[in-house]
C-alpha cells in the first residue's frame, strides 16, 4: 500500500472524527437576514445535494441474513454516511451476469463500480476494458490496471491465530476447516491454519473440506466430525458452517462479523472477519476531492481491516492470553507465518530452513503445507451454470 494511501485514510478517519463532533454541536450559522445571505445559503445547499460520484456495488450473495455480501453492505451503508457520495447495489449475480450488472448500473448513472466478491476477479478486466470510462474496484486482486483499484486482504493473517486458537481448544490435535474455493486465498488460509496449529501441537493435522451450499456444509462438517476434527473453522459465504456446528455441539470458529449474534452461540470460540469501513470511507473521499486514482491496497491486520474477536466463554481458559501474545506479533508483521522450512503435503521441501516467503509469494502461494489431510473429497455437488435471472438495483 502506498504512503499516499495512509494519508488519505487517515485525514478521512479525521474528517469522520471532526463530521460527528460538528453533528453533536448541533450550532448553526448566524443568519445574516439578507437576500445574499439567503442566496449563498441556497446556493450552498443545491451544491452539497448533488452527489460527488455515484458508486455501483455488485454482490455475488444476498445482502440478507448474515452471510459475506451481508457484511459487505453494512460496510457501505456505514462509509456513506460521512460523504457525498451515493451508492446501490444489485446482489445474487451469478458471474456470467457481471456484464449485464455492470451495464445495469452504469446505466443508472453510476460512475464507479465496485466487485463485492472474488467469483468476480477473472471477469472483471475484460469487463472493464468496455467501460474505458469507468473506475472499478476489484476485490480480491493485488494487480491494479488503467481503470481498476486492486484491493486484496491478508486474511491468512487471521487464519493464522485462529488455527493457533483451535488447536489450544481441541484434544484430539485435529482441526476441521470448512472452505468454499470462491472465497479469497483458499489455499493460504489452510495452510496458515496448519501452521498455526502447529505452534500448538507439532503433530497437529488440518483437515481440509470443500462446501458452498448449506446440505454441502452440512455434508462437510459430518465427514468432519467423523475424521476425529473436535474443533472445524469456517470459511464460507455462508453462516452456516457455524450455525450447523452449534446444532451438533460442536466447537466452531466463524470468518464472519459475529460482534451482534455472537452471545447466541455456546459453541462459538471466536471469529475474524475484514472490516471495511475505512476503506469505503478513503475511496469516497477521494472521489469527493476528485483525487481517485487506481491503486493498489491490502487489507491485514496491521492497519485494522482484517480483524480478530476476543476468544468468546466457549474457548478455553488461556486461550486469550495466547492470542494477546500472538496478535501483535502478527500486526506487526514480526510473526513470520511462511518462514523456515515448509514442505508440501507429499513431504518435498518447497521452501529452505532461511527462506522466507514474501507478500506477493504468499499471495502467489498454490499448494498445501505438510500437515494438511487432502483425503475428504469435495462436497461441492452444486454447480456453478450461470442462471438467467432479474436482476434489480437497490439503494
């Protein structure tokens, strides 16, 4: 991430401090009880009503319930309200329908669009090369280009404390994960998990399934369960790896924002997620200060967009006072997660006892760590045809 991008977060943060203190004042300006002075007031008003830019988000998922698109909305809802700029959305496309949304919004006078999800970061760039005009952000790629903002997250960061966490919470040194392969770095968030684990138990295993809809998940966490996992980490679009765990009593950690349902779950040990709002909040800035430029930005959780709950009453006693040793270690980018010797999960050596592998090797990163038990076949049986539906834009 770029220095100039540091400062433009930070002076949006400043200006949201400063928006609310002016809003809780609740003064005004002395009327002047002029004509001129009623005509500036007018003119100012007119001025400030017209938005800065026009911003079109495009989810993959439902903006309802608790699932990923769901987070992502209430993170544009949050950031919109200390710009002028206006923002919609359409939800549940489908990817051979990112074309149609694009032209949808475009359309509607949108000047901006953002990818709301990483089934879209193949598409997006033949895409965008019709809309020359156009700015995009797209979520889940670390390569800007003329008219698209690369944004990308860390979020094996995460996935790091939280095998860690896992292993410390379970007896039989064996950790499921639930993984869906559209969501971002699948294969880095496992192997992070593995390694976390390890500095618990040396021998620990991570046992890697694939699931997307909710009977598939179901499937997974069973075929779990049944290898020995006591403790299984999602990491879906979907809530319902957690919310199946809990029905079955078994230990469970979520990759959603659970900071409002979180006191529901008996079984819930703690949960990452990526908080957004700031990000919005420095883009829409610099579209209202006509400095929007294609960058490239990554999320982690060193500047607080990719975030770790407290260990909630289901974890362990200690749990926390691990995870308070390792964290800030991991923000500080002194917890080097793919340092040393690694090998592969056929026992080859693919990195050296003094190597260690950069961001962009890790971003790049394509195969799984020793440790990681590839024997479930996937449970994915739903298939990923692009259906033809309506697709309706929403504020």
């Amino acid at each position: 991430m770029s220095k100039n991008w540091l400062k433009r977060i930070a002076a949006a943060v400043s200006l949201t401090l400063a928006l609310t203190s002016l809003s809780a004042c609740g003064g005004s300006p002395e009327a002047s009880g002029t004509a001129e002075g009623t005509a500036e007031g007018t003119a100012e008003a007119t001025s400030e009503s017209q938005p800065a830019a026009k911003l079109g988000f495009i989810y993959n998922g439902s903006v309802d319930g608790r699932g990923f698109s769901a987070d992502c909305n209430r993170q544009r809802i949050a950031a919109e309200q200390y710009t002028n700029v206006e923002s919609e959305y359409i939800d549940n496309v489908n990817v051979g329908d990112f074309e149609r949304a694009v032209k949808m919004l475009v359309e509607d006078g949108c000047t901006h669009i953002v990818s709301g999800s990483p089934v879209f970061s193949h598409t997006i760039n033949p895409v965008s090369q019709n809309y020359m005009n156009i700015n995009f952000i797209d979520y889940g790629s670390s390569m800007r280009s003329t008219n698209i903002f690369a944004y990308t997250e860390s979020i094996y960061q995460a996935a790091y404390v939280a095998g860690m966490a896992a292993a410390y919470n379970s007896t039989s040194e064996k950790i499921g994960i639930v993984a869906d392969p559209s969501m971002l770095y699948t294969v880095q968030v496992t192997d992070a998990v593995q390694l976390g684990a390890q500095i618990v138990y040396s021998s620990a295993q991570t046992v890697y399934a694939t699931a997307r809809e909710d009977s598939e998940i179901h499937s997974a966490v069973d075929a779990l369960i049944g290898k020995g996992c006591d403790v299984i980490i999602s990491y879906t679009a979907s809530p319902e790896t957690v919310d199946y765990c809990e029905k079955k009593g078994v230990k469970v950690i979520g990759s959603l924002d659970y900071r409002d349902s979180a006191a529901d779950y008996k079984n819930l040990l703690l949960y990452f997620y990526s908080s957004r709002d700031s990000f919005y909040l420095a883009q829409y800035k610099a579209m209202e200060q006509d400095s929007w430029q294609p960058e490239s930005y990554l999320g982690s959780v060193g500047n607080g967009v990719v975030r770790i709950s407290d260990a909630l009453p289901a974890a362990k006693d200690g749990t926390q006072d691990i995870m308070d040793k390792l964290i800030p270690k991991v923000a500080s980018g002194s917890a080097y997660i793919f340092s040393g010797q690694l090998k592969d999960v056929n026992g080859s050596i693919m990195q050296r006892e003094d190597d260690a592998m950069t961001t962009s090797d890790i971003l790049a990163l394509s195969w799984f760590v020793e440790g990681v038990d590839l024997s479930l076949d996937t449970f994915i049986v739903s298939k990923d045809t692009p259906t033809v539906h309506e697709l309706v834009i929403k504020k």
